[in-house]
C-alpha cells in the first residue's frame, strides 16, 4: 500500500525541507517536490494534502512510566492544586462522585508541596480528614515520597514501635507516632492493592496509547514492571505482547526492565527473557535500577550535604557498591544494558564507576548504557560519561520546575555543571529526551520548549535560566528522535524521515523553526503516523 503526503514542509534526515514523501508498506520510500512524488501515485495510494504544515520524525520519549500514566486516569490528579485543603477537597469529591465503599482504595498522586501555599508535605492527620474508613494513598509528583491516612498504616501494619522496612522508611514523630509520609515504600503499597488482570492492564496501555499518539510520540521507552499493584512483569510483558500482536499499539514500545536486584534479575533470566526480545511493536529493552531519590523531596544523593538542608545527603539506595556493580557486571555480560536512575551526583558516581567496571572486564560486548536524568553533575563525571559512551537520558521539562528550586537544593556552586544539555551534547554524549511522565506532562512540545529556552510555562525569568547550557531548536529534536533511537538500537531505522526508515511521522499544525520559541509549547499535534499509518487526527 502507498501513502503520499504532499504540499508540506517536511524535515530530512540532513535538515532540508521537502514538500512531498512517499510511503509504501508502513516505510519511506522516498521524499521529493509535489510533482516528483505525485508520479508515484498509483489508484490505490492514499492521498493526504498537508496544506503546507511542518512533518518531523516521530518523538520518542526515552524515559516514562506509559502503564503508569495510564493507569493515573482512574485516580485523582493532584497536579494543578494550590493548596492541601484544595487537595483533600478533590479526593473527597471523587470517593463522593464514584461512590467508593467503605474499605475500598483511593489513590492520589502528583501532589506538589512547592506549589501549594501550605509548603509543606501531605500527612496522615490531613488525608484522615478525608476519610477514616478508606485507605488512602498519596503520592509526590517525583513518586519517591507517598502519603497515606491512619487506615493505610493500619493494613500497613505500621504503628508506633514498628520496627523499619529492609527498604523505604516511614517518617514518625516526636513521639514515635507514624506521621503517614512515607519514603521509597510503593512496592510495600501495591502489594495490599488488588492486582490488576491482563485485560484489564491492555485497556490502560490502548488508553495511554491514544494519548500519546495525540501528542505526536510514536515510540516509547518505559519503565513500567511496578507501575500497576502486582508488579507482576509476566502480566506486563503478556499485555503487550497481545496487544502487539491485535496490532491495537499506537505507539512503539520499549520496555526498560525494572530489575532492582540480582533476585529479580534471576527470575527475569528464569522466565526465559532476554533483552532485544520482542518486534519493531513491542521489545524487551535495559534493566532499570534506582540508585536514589529526588532532588524535589531532597531524596537525591548527593555527595555533599543540601544547601537548604545541612547534615541531608539523600537517599542511598544500593549501601554497598558491590551490590549494584554485581548486578551491572551480570547484566553486561548477559548483553543488557542498564538504564540507572541517578539525580545526585554521589548516585551518578556510583552508577559511572559500577558501568566503566563492567565494560573494563568485558569490553566485547556493545551496549548502550545510560544514566536517566543525570541532573547534578561535575566536569569529572561529565567527562566520564564521555569517555565510556553512556547515554544521558535528560528531561528538560524539569526545568519548569527545578528551577525555582535547584540553587536553593544544591548551591550556585554544583550547579555550574548540572542540567548542561550543551557541555554533554557538545561532548558527544547521546542526550534521548524524556519526560518521566506522570512526573512531567508528557507533551513532547513543552520540552522541546524547555530546552531550547530555559523559561518556565509563565515565561520566567524573562532572559532564560542559564540559557549557555540550553540547546538549539536542531539539536533538541535532534535528540528527541535520533538520540533516542540510538539507545533502543535502533537510529537506523527510526528517528529521520529517509528512505527505508520507519514511516512514523509527527505533522505539527505550526512550523517550531519559524515561531518564537516562546509559542513552541502552545503548538498542537494535526496528525501522527506509526508504520504508514495514521494513528491520531485533529478532529
């Protein structure tokens, strides 16, 4: 089958514009003038008039939690509140609004103490207000840090005296009293939620699905293993895989593997899976691991104390560096990549030396390591990173928040090197952009926004946040597409618009290179195609 598109403004693979391309059996065939293309035209061909709008390679996000996300849809969205009473009013309205029972589980999440005018954290005593007869959970936007009410503690079987988790830790006060805040403990939660089926799990992803695609991403890579009470990866993996193959997957997905251990590891290898299995539909990718928090909740580990919070360092996840390099050694030389979560630069340090450990000891085998967000930095462990090939997986959209906050967090000092897009990009070091959505919108145009202007969604500060680290408009979609394709093995055949690539396209109502950069954020998405195919129409 062939599908034309003509009379656009498409960009190629070198940069050029062309105002016509050829697509047959889900590929680019090739792109030219309106009359070069047209003579392509065959009865069957599918005609689609662009009427002069600008085509891009399709995004592809290269760090999220998409069965989180959509999983999200059913619980109360804290994200555009202003204060705890306005929280607690919309968690009360929707257990009202639904008529959840006595017993029954209401979720929350993306709460934000620094937007609120309360500045401070979510606790028991304010989520019992709400109710006392359902357990209830809130979550932080970063997801390190959850809230919950006296009867969650209670199926917790936390009290006062209860000894600490193995992991996590929950907050008491001066007199010993569990507060309800609670710290790394969402595993512990999901394990007393009723798990998820698989169907159940495929109408999340097909409703996700849709999302994205109308928000121009055709490819994801997503940590998602825990992202549904369970955390049962077979039913994961058997999700979508059925939903591949029922071709009901609006987007590419790669799936980095969330494997915070060698057990974990072990029963993964056990199940008979490996990373690259799978289809250009759906494909096993990384092991994930965490090796903090973040630097919003004062979770991310630092090598030095917090500026605003002097003898606080964060959250150490793996307390012995044997830990993490044993299972980085076995991953590697299982083929594996590694995608570690690092927002300190004590994490990042840590995650650096267990990958350039690894790579020493077996330098034959080619992988793609990378640190997702790779915030706080230094010029040594820049360089580092340069040097062993690891990938930054950045998300500048957290500009829109962090900064407010980062030279509060760690001083003017340490961020001399932090969020420096150019120093990596200019380094050689791959940059995938992502948005670790549900903690960022996942609208790919508000972080081609943020990296290309370093303002806020309010246009502040008017001159740019440390505008010498930001990137070119070029370079940020260059990243976007490219770059991420590159860490999924795949910038061969995705992430350009050229012959034999994947026909996954993104067609923007406004032309991104002509606009303010200011307006980038505001553009909509007029039609996305995945394999030739269109996936999402503005009606």
């Amino acid at each position: 089958m062939k599908t034309i598109l003509y009379n656009g403004k498409i960009r190629t693979a070198d940069g050029s514009f062309k105002e016509a391309l050829l697509i047959e059996d889900g590929l680019i065939k090739r792109t030219g003038s309106n009359d070069e293309i047209k003579k392509e035209n065959s009865p069957d061909a599918e005609m689609i008039d662009l009427k002069g709008r600008l085509a891009v390679p399709g995004f592809n996000d290269s760090h999220m939690h998409f069965l989180n996300v959509g999983y999200n849809f059913s619980q109360v969205d804290l994200r555009n509140t202003k204060s705890i009473d306005e929280a607690t009013a919309l968690c009360r309205e929707h257990i009202e609004k639904n008529g959840i029972e006595a017993g029954s589980w209401v979720q929350c999440y993306a709460w934000n103490e620094d937007s609120w005018t309360d500045k401070r954290w979510l606790c028991r005593d304010d989520l019992d207000k709400i109710s006392e007869e359902h357990p209830i959970i809130a979550s932080r936007v970063c997801t390190h840090v959850t809230a919950v009410n006296s009867k969650a503690l209670e199926l917790l079987r936390i009290k006062k005296g209860t000894p600490q988790p193995e992991t996590g830790e929950f907050l008491v006060d001066e007199d010993g009293e569990p507060t309800g805040i609670l710290y790394e403990m969402a595993g512990k939660l999901n394990d007393l939620i009723t798990e998820p089926t698989v169907d159940e799990i495929k109408e999340m992803l097909m409703t996700m699905g849709r999302a994205a695609a109308s928000k121009g991403l055709t490819s994801v890579q997503t940590d998602d293993f825990e992202g549904v009470p369970g955390n049962n990866f077979k039913n994961v993996i058997r999700a979508y895989e059925e939903l591949a193959a029922e071709d009901k997957l609006p987007v590419r997905v790669y799936e980095q593997c969330r494997l915070a251990d060698s057990d974990a590891y072990r029963r993964f290898k056990e199940a008979g899976l490996k990373s690259g299995e799978g289809n250009d539909i759906f494909r096993l990718g990384p092991l994930k691991a965490f090796c903090d928090g973040s630097l919003g909740a004062r979770t991310a580990w630092l090598a030095e104390d917090y500026s605003d919070d002097p003898g606080n360092r964060g959250v150490r996840i793996y307390e012995n560096d044997s830990e993490l390099e044993d299972l980085v050694q076995e991953a590697h030389d299982d083929g594996m990549s590694v995608a570690i979560h690092c927002i300190g630069d004590a994490a990042t340090a840590q995650a650096v030396s267990a990958i350039e450990k690894a790579m020493r000891k077996n330098p034959d085998v080619k992988n793609r390591h990378g640190i997702v967000h790779a915030q706080i930095l230094n010029e040594d462990l820049i360089e580092r990173i340069r040097a062993f090939g690891i990938a930054a997986y950045v998300q500048p959209v957290f500009l829109e928040y962090d900064l407010n906050i980062a030279e509060s967090r760690v001083g003017a000092e340490r961020l001399e090197d932090s969020y420096n897009y150019r120093k990596l990009y200019d380094g050689g070091v791959k940059l995938p952009f992502g948005t670790d959505s549900p903690v960022e919108d996942f609208n790919p145009l508000k972080n081609l926004y943020c990296a290309v202007t370093g303002k806020d969604f309010d246009g502040k500060p008017e001159e740019g946040w440390h505008t010498e680290k930001l990137l070119t408009l070029a370079e940020a979609v260059e990243c976007y597409t490219l770059h991420s394709a590159y860490v999924s093995f795949e910038e061969d055949k995705k992430g350009a618009i050229a012959p034999g690539y994947f026909a996954d396209i993104t067609v923007l109502e406004s032309d991104i290179f002509e606009i303010p950069p200011e307006e980038i954020k505001d553009v909509c998405v007029y039609m996305t195609m995945m394999g030739g195919r269109i996936r999402y129409m503005k009606k």
